[in-house]
C-alpha cells in the first residue's frame, strides 16, 4: 500500500497546495489500492478513467484556492452523480444513469474534489449490516467474514481500506455513526437540514441526513465544511451562514457541560462498552469538562417510533419504482397492474418489501391513528427530552453502539436483533439533532468500538472540538493487515 493512501484528507490536501504533490499521483495510487481491495466488495461501480482525467487537467491548471483541490473521492451510491449510474443499491435501479448531481456532490466537486466511484450501500440505505445490497455484501477490512455495518458499508470499509482518503454517507438512524464505529473511522451526521437532501435516493424523507466519514476529526471538520450550504431546491435545507469547522477546530473544551443519559445503559451491553464510556467520562474530566448526570426519558419508545415513521415514510417515497418511468420493469404480466406488482416483487429485496409493507400497514385506514399519528407525538417528546437536557449540557457522550461488529449472516434471519443495533442512534435521527462517532477503543476480538457525541441543534463546531480534544488523548490507532490484498 502506497505511503500516499495512508496519509490523512486534511494532509493530502496541504501537501497539493504546498505543490509537493500532484494530484495525479493521489489519484493513481488509490485506483491501485481500490484494485488491489476488490475482494471487499466496497465498490458498486468505478469511476477511475474520469478520475484520472480529472486529476490529469487540474495538475495542468491546479486551483489551490478550494478546500478539496485535486483530491478524488469515492461516494456512497445514493447520491445521484450526473452521467455515472447510481443504483442505491437495488436491482430497481441497477442500470438508473442520473442526469443531474446531488447538491451535496457538486458542493464537494465545486470545491476542487472529483468522483472517484460509487460505494456500495444496503438497499435503499435499509440495513445496518450491509447484507440487503442487491450487489452483494461489503466486508469489513479489520476481519474477514465480519459486516462493516449499514447501511453505508461500503463508505466505511473504503476509508478504513485507505480506497478513498474520505467519503460521505447518508444516516436515517444511524447509517453513518454505526458503520464508522464498526470500522474505527469518524462519522458524522449533521443537524437536520444542514446538508441538501436533493438529489440523495430518499429513504425516509424527514429523518436521512447526509454527512461526512473520514479517518479523523480534522478530515471531518474539513469534509462538512465543503457539504453544507443553502439549497432552494431543498424544502427542508437551513438557510444559515457557512461556518469554517476546520479552521476553527479547537481542543479547548474546558467548562463545556457533557450529559450522560442513564437511559443508554441497556441490559446486555458487553462490559467492555461500559469501561469505554467511562474512559470517555474520565478524558472529558481531565480535559476541564464538567459530567452531568441527565436522563432522556422517552429513549425506550425510540425504537419503535422509528420503525414506524421510517417504513411509513419509504412506503410512500418507494411507490414512485413502478416500472413506468424509470428503473426496473418486468417482463411479466398480462396488463398494467399485473405489470407494477411484479416489478416491484422482482425489483425489491426482502428488506425493503418488508420496511415498504410495514409502511403501508401502519398508514392504512383504521391503523393510522393507531399507529402513525402516535409514533409523531412519541418523536416530538423524544426531541422535547434533547431540547430540556440542552438547557444545562452543551453536548451528551453515549456509545455508539450497543455491539462490535458481528459476523456475516449472523443476524440476517432475525430482523428485530439486526433493528435493536440502532438503539443509540436512531433517538439523534428523529430529534434532528447532529452526533459524531469516534473511535474510542478495541473489544475483546480486536474489533473497533465507537463512542458518541450528540450536540445541540447547529452545533456541529462545538461537537467537532469535543471530539478532536477526545481524539488527541483516545490515541486510537488502526491496525490494518490487508488480508484481502493476498
């Protein structure tokens, strides 16, 4: 593996502005080291020749004044890139080619990144272990035979593999956070509308957030402030100043408040994870924060809130795959109807039939009420416990997640273990609130475990310095033996 690969996006880029590198040579070396890492299936589809040429024509006239100058940069495959198939996964749409590009995208392209490829994702972004893509599952660079989580599995695996020097995924309730904890990268997920929904395949359209999966918190700070802006085209988009994170990452976070929930001590959490969240208490103690004990009371009803707005939210933005416009269309049936239920029987995964069915249940007449409207008022008092605990605390530390990362096929037949993975995550999604994970230390079978860091509502500077002060003194270090390159 190239010396080259190894270094950090924040050192890549300083090394091209500095002129000590060209941008050609990054690109090469990680075409290389994608090459050599095919074996784990991070990739849904490449796109080295355009990356080259890319890097090839901003070495002939290099623009140093973006924040990405020159730097390629593979992506989650449910962001819609102009001209490059984008496949969220599903056979539905496995030969859909885009002709527009996500808002998220092009911010990173305006700033001086190109596309590198298009990273494998759970179907429909539903799955936390990356077993649901239509194209197979990712494996986790740290062990073979072990998921790299989900749903953006394959964005993790290709920053921990050095395939890409960052990524950016989408998280509807936990898609980033848990997959990085699994793979002992930073994932952030953003404040509710910070990042242009626009042109991402919608899975849940008042929970997905897109945000940044880097090696550091440096590399983090540095992604999200190419990500974020206005967008018009996004109804939901926060119309706020840019902020400059990177320039202003700071490891004093001395007299911040932290919170620490007694709800998120759940039965059966390895002992392990306990240690490591006291070790994160005792680091923000050393660093001048100041613990205080919260509860967040409606945490248990998270869950099932979740896996009712979620599937009743997927169940009405799926039924645009029907066959007509785009996308898959079977072959079978004898009229138009015949014609929608088998491409959309053919077309979908179990995963997604399953979330999709659930969905249309839970809004259909007679359950709506029952269901539904219940599961709304439940989220409002889960934002309303958040907004009530940020009065006395700047930010809450928790684990990430309730486990390492589990093993292939381990879960896969027992949908309620693979949803009970979210626990941590999913309460951050429905407040709308942005969280950060980080890797904080190693379990027992030498896997990653993650801490997480859950801030106020535009906060994302003040959770970024919290977690590069925690970085500093957690030290946490990846061993990579690159199996799969034998």
């Amino acid at each position: 593996m190239s010396e080259l690969t190894n270094k950090s996006l924040t050192e890549l880029v300083s090394l091209i502005k500095t002129k000590e590198l060209k941008s050609e040579d990054i690109t090469k070396d990680f075409i290389d080291n994608c090459n050599k890492g095919e074996k784990l299936n991070a990739f849904v589809t490449n796109a080295f020749d355009h990356a080259l040429d890319k890097a090839k024509n901003f070495d002939k006239n290099p623009n140093l004044n973006c924040l990405l100058p020159g730097i390629p940069l593979a992506v989650k495959d449910l962001f819609c890139t102009e001209g490059v198939r984008t496949t969220a996964g599903s056979k539905m749409l496995e030969n859909f080619i885009p002709n527009y590009e996500s808002t998220v995208t092009n911010n990173l392209w305006s700033e001086g990144a190109f596309l590198l490829g298009k990273l494998n994702c759970d179907e429909f972004a539903m799955g936390s272990s990356n077993e649901t893509s239509y194209f197979g599952n990712v494996i986790n660079p740290l062990k073979d035979n072990v998921v790299p989580g989900g749903s953006s599995g394959g964005s993790a695996a290709a920053v921990c593999a050095n395939l890409t020097p960052a990524t950016i995924g989408t998280d509807t309730g936990g898609s980033i956070r848990q997959p990085a904890s699994f793979t002992g990268t930073v994932g952030l997920k953003p404040t509710y509308g910070l990042c242009s929904r626009w042109g991402i395949v919608a899975f849940a359209s008042s929970l997905d957030q897109a945000g940044p999966m880097t090696k550091n918190v440096s590399d983090c700070a540095l992604m999200l402030e190419a990500m974020v802006g206005f967008d018009p085209k996004d109804s939901t988009s926060i119309n706020k100043k840019k902020e400059n994170y990177s320039k202003n990452l700071s490891k004093d976070i001395k007299g911040l408040k932290i919170g620490i929930p007694k709800e998120y001590r759940v039965d059966g959490m390895p002992s392990q994870i306990e240690e490591l969240w006291d070790k994160g208490k005792k680091i923000l103690k050393e660093e001048g924060a100041e613990i205080i004990d919260i509860s967040l009371p409606h945490t248990e009803y998270a869950l099932p809130t979740y896996y009712i707005v979620a599937p009743a939210e997927a169940s009405s933005n799926l039924a645009r795959y029907d066959g007509v416009k785009y996308g898959f269309r079977s072959s079978k049936g004898a009229n138009l109807i015949e014609m929608y239920e088998n491409t959309r029987s053919e077309g979908f995964g179990d995963e997604v039939k399953r979330r999709i069915l659930i969905g249309t249940y839970v809004l259909s007449s007679g359950y709506y009420d029952a269901y539904y409207l219940k599961a709304q008022k439940v989220r409002q008092l889960i934002k309303r416990d958040f907004d009530q605990s940020f009065k006395n605390v700047d930010a809450i530390l928790t684990p990430s997640t309730p486990s390492s990362a589990f093993q292939i096929g381990e879960k896969k037949d027992d949908p309620i273990s693979m949803y009970l993975n979210d626990v941590f995550t999913v309460p951050v999604n429905l407040a709308g609130v942005p969280a950060i994970s980080i890797p904080a230390g190693l379990d027992k079978n030498k896997l990653p475990l993650g801490l997480q860091l859950i801030g106020k509502p535009l906060a994302e500077q003040t959770l970024l310095n919290i977690a590069y002060s925690m970085e500093d003194k957690i030290n946490f270090k990846l061993d990579l033996n690159k199996w799969w390159e034998n």
